[in-house]
C-alpha cells in the first residue's frame, strides 16, 4: 500500500493544524550522528512530516547498534545513512531527505551545513561533539542547534532535562552519566534523551519567528 501526498499530508494537517504543518514541512534540519540519538531524532521528526531532512554519517549498520538504533538485521553492512533514508521514505516517501556519508570535520563544517537551519548532534565521541557544537556557534552564525550529554545506562528518566545554554545553542541530557561497563547504552534512556531533541526541534520550528 502506497499513500498519496496529499492524504499523508491530510492525515497530519488533521492532527496538527494547518498552519503548524505548514511550518513543518519548511523545516530544515540537520542530524550529524545516525545512532542511538539521530536515528530516533529523524524517525520523529520524519513522522510529523518536517518536509527537509539532511542526514550525516559516515559508518555502517552494526550487530551492536540493533539495541538502541533504528536499524534492523537486514540492514546490517549499510551506510547508516541510505539505511534510514530508506525506512524514513517508507514512513514518508515525499519528504525531502539529503545524504551524506562523510565524517564532519572543522575543515568541511561551513558547507556542509550551508542549507540547514537546525543542526541536532548525535555524536559519540565528546571531542566530536564539542568540535561540531563550537563550530556551529562560531561560523554559521543564526543557525541553532540542539546538543546531547549523559543519557547512559537505565536509571532516573526524569534527570534528563533540556536547557537553553545560549540563544543558538541547547543541550539535552543529564550532563553527567558516561558509557562504560556495566552502564552501557541502552534504548529506553537513549530514546528520552533523543525525544528532547526531537521535541525541541519541532519546537523551534513551529515557534520560529
């Protein structure tokens, strides 16, 4: 079965208005990083119908990213980033979805991320994260993006918090809890911590001025 445009985007005009789909569909975000946080970033942000999405990674699907990603076995082997275009467009195939398969680095930074209006990071690494965040803030100026730090293991949902750190920069998470063994990477807190992201996101763009 294959919808139409227009009865996907009656569907979600139903539900959220016209003029919040609206602006949804002029979105333009970003997601650097398409594991446990980007993935599930993308899935909401795709099922709400934010019309330009530009995903960014370059690894491939792994036996060790099915317990908290968006991937599935058959997936394995696949850049990250044709995999999820591919499920997103199977949610939605009339969304806008750019790819690109390359790591981010200060030199590419700039254009890169030329288009995109909203930059969520979804690295793991805290040096990449705090390259890509410093970069953003220092040469794209009036772009905005939505950051992530400690969200491992199972513990307290509600420690996970979003706080506006600047007017064009915001952080999700607890701020605190690092990966190591035995307070690993797991699903459920992952997923709070991307829904701050997503939710933020979507925020953004329904209130942008």
């Amino acid at each position: 079965m294959r919808l139409t445009r227009e009865e996907i985007q009656e569907a979600l005009r139903e539900r959220h208005t016209n003029q919040m789909q609206d602006r949804l569909e002029q979105g333009k975000v970003a997601v650097a990083g398409l594991g446990g946080l980007g993935s599930n970033v993308a899935f909401s942000l795709a099922r709400i119908g934010v019309g330009h999405l530009h995903l960014i990674d370059f690894d491939r699907v792994d036996i060790s990213n099915l317990n908290r990603q968006q991937y599935l076995m058959r997936h394995i082997g696949m850049y990250k980033t044709e995999a999820l275009k591919e499920e997103l467009l199977e949610i939605n195939p009339y969304l806008e979805i750019r790819t690109d398969c390359v790591r981010v680095t200060e030199d590419n930074l700039e254009e890169l991320f030329r288009e995109d209006e909203i930059v969520c990071e979804a690295f793991d690494v805290p040096e990449c994260k705090a390259m890509l965040v410093n970069g953003i803030l220092e040469r794209c100026p009036g772009k905005t993006i939505v950051s992530a730090s400690g969200m491992a293991g199972y513990g307290n949902s509600n420690a996970i918090q979003t706080r506006k750190i600047t007017k064009h920069f915001y952080l999700c998470g607890d701020e605190v809890s690092d990966s190591r063994a035995g307070l690993g990477l797991m699903a459920p807190r992952v997923m709070i911590c991307a829904g701050h992201e997503a939710n933020l996101i979507t925020q953004l763009i329904i209130e942008k001025e």
